[in-house]
C-alpha cells in the first residue's frame, strides 16, 4: 500500500496564502491612499499603506544602492524559495509541523519576491502599536514567512518519534540444545 503524497495538498496552502497576499495587497493599493492608515482597533491595529525597499523591517531600504539591494534580496529570496521547495517535495509525503512550516514560508517568500521583482519594493498595510510601541509595518506574507520559522523552530524542539521501529533482535536462547541432525 503506498501513502499518499500530501505535497499538492502544502502547494495548494502555499498558493492560497499568496492569493491572500496579493489579494490585501491590491485592496490596500486601491483602497489606502500611500502614507494613509484606517483604524481597525483604536491605539492597536491599523490598515496602513507603505511600501519596502529593503528587507525585513526595513533593513537596507536606505541604502546608496537601492536597485542592487533590490536585486540582491530578489535572488536570496529565490534561492531560499527554491530550498524550500526540495525540502517540501522531499518531505511532503505527510502532514507535519515542519511541512506545514515549509509550505508558509515557501508562500510569504514568493508572495514578496512577486513584488521585489514587478514593482521594486513590497506593500506592507499591517500596522500594530503595543502601548507605546509601534512595530514595523508588514504584510500576509511577512506573517506566513515569521509564522513558519516559529513554527518550524518548535518542530526541531519537539521531542522525534521514530517513524519506522528498528526490527527487533531475535531473542537468544539461555540454553540452547544441540541439534541432533549435525556432527558434533
């Protein structure tokens, strides 16, 4: 009997997630005027509308080169996908923490790359201030990718159970008799 693959199953996770990604992408861009936000939660959640040049959080959005930064973070980002996606197909015979980790991470790094590559920099809309905190704008897709490393970072803290038993020894006999069929 052969288990069947669960891999079209975390692919179709994946393009949903994108489709999500897109999907708020595009409603903020029409609906959000740049630098604008809407309140969802007063004092705690917004709808906003920026865009990223850089990486996370910013990071190299400020750079002396902008369009080498770009490009770069686009191919780190495609090669990053590209080892995501072996380590899904190796392992997407079943359903698991860590696949299920790999298939959000997979989305939220194509969802970004889509961007880098057709418009030079990501849509971030997700606005969240704690107290006063305000954390770095960020998108469906930051949220998939951050999802599954946590995600995949509790799979590698989770104690294993071997998933195929080791066949067990034969049982040794204390005392064992001689055969009477061979010479002594």
């Amino acid at each position: 009997m052969t288990i069947p693959r669960r891999l079209p199953w975390l692919i179709g996770l994946s393009l949903l997630i994108i489709l999500a990604d897109r999907l708020t992408k595009v409603w903020v861009e029409t609906h959000v005027p740049f630098g604008g936000a809407i309140s969802i939660v007063p004092h705690f959640l917004r709808i906003s509308h920026w865009t990223n040049e850089g990486a996370a959080f910013s990071l190299f959005a400020d750079s002396a080169s902008p369009n080498l930064v770009r490009w770069v973070l686009t191919v780190f980002s495609l090669i990053a996908a590209v080892v995501v996606l072996v380590a899904l197909v190796r392992l997407g015979h079943r359903f698991s923490l860590a696949t299920i980790s790999l298939a959000l991470i997979l989305a939220g790094a194509l969802g970004n790359v889509h961007d880098r590559i057709l418009y030079g920099s990501v849509t971030d809309f997700i606005e969240v201030h704690v107290f006063s905190y305000h954390w770095p704008d960020f998108n469906i897709a930051d949220s998939s990718i951050v999802t599954g490393a946590c995600l995949l970072l509790l799979d590698s803290l989770l104690p294993r159970k071997h998933e195929e038993a080791l066949p067990a020894e034969e049982p040794r006999d204390p005392n064992p008799q001689p055969n009477p069929e061979l010479p002594s």
